[in-house]
C-alpha cells in the first residue's frame, strides 16, 4: 500500500538514474514525491507497469467553471499526464519526453461529488522519436468522461 502522497521534485541525479517504469513506480509507491501540479488539482499516480499508467483524483471545488461542473482542463491534465506517464514506463534511464500534442473529446461534465476519478493512460506505439498514447478518464460509477490521444517526443541526450 502506498504511503500518504507527498509533492514535490525528485532531484536530477536520482531520475537520470532510474529507468522511467522505476521513477514512476517509486512515486506511485510514496518512495519519490508526486508532481507539484497533481497536489494542486487533487490527483495522484495510483498504478504504472509497463505501458500503462493509470492516475486518480477527487475534484475540489477549487477546480470548478462558473456553470458549477468540473474545469475541462482538469480532465485534459489527468489524460496528458496519464499518457505521458504510460511512456514514461517504456523509456531507459536518462531518457525523457515532452507532449507534442494533446486531443481530448469530452463525453460529459465531471461534477465535484466527492467520488474518485481514474484516468488510465496506455501506449499505443513507442518509436524511436515518437510516440503515440491514449487516456480515458472515468467518473466513479464507470462512465466515461473523456478520451484523448497524445503524441510525444522522445527526448534523448546528445
């Protein structure tokens, strides 16, 4: 069982280090510390094998439009970083990524009822340069929220 979330920056050294599919396990263990911005809109890194990563989260009122539901971009950072992360399991240490681009379709309005949301990311194809991942984005009892794809860049050092 993970350990209570903490936030913050794993430093270089130890990332460059750990294979991605490490690092990611590490934060989803409570080991290293979550992203700064998943304490912020209340998510956390819940589950990584490799290829997939899958991320939870409770909306806060915080986080709300002024029609009362859940901002889009919530549902769009959960599917970003669910994707980024699937990839992230699949590269060697040393070697990083940065989204090239993210498409999101929404279904329906995410509502701040106090349930948790699973956004689970997986790979679709993991070239040398590109990559390509989905995320979808579920509502406590199931129903889908939203779906996205996302291409990203491998970043390898020169």
């Amino acid at each position: 069982m993970a350990d209570a979330p903490h936030f913050g920056l794993v430093d270089k050294e130890t990332v460059a280090s750990l294979t991605g599919l490490e690092l990611l396990q590490g934060m989803a263990a409570g080991r290293f510390p979550g992203a700064p911005i998943a304490e912020r809109l209340h998510f956390r890194l819940a589950h990584v094998e490799h290829g997939l990563a899958r991320f939870e989260g409770v909306p806060g009122p915080d986080i709300l439009n002024p029609l009362g539901t859940v901002h889009g971009g919530w549902a769009l950072t959960l599917i970003d970083s669910a994707a980024g992360c699937a990839v992230h399991t699949t590269l060697p240490a040393g070697v990083g990524y940065t989204t090239v681009e993210t498409k999101v379709n929404f279904t329906r309005a995410a509502k701040p009822d106090g349930g948790t949301y699973v956004c689970e990311g997986k790979v679709l194809n993991a070239g040398a340069q590109i990559a390509l991942a989905e995320a979808s984005l579920r509502a406590p009892d199931g129903r889908l929220i939203a779906h996205g794809t996302s291409t990203l860049i491998i970043l390898r050092p020169r």
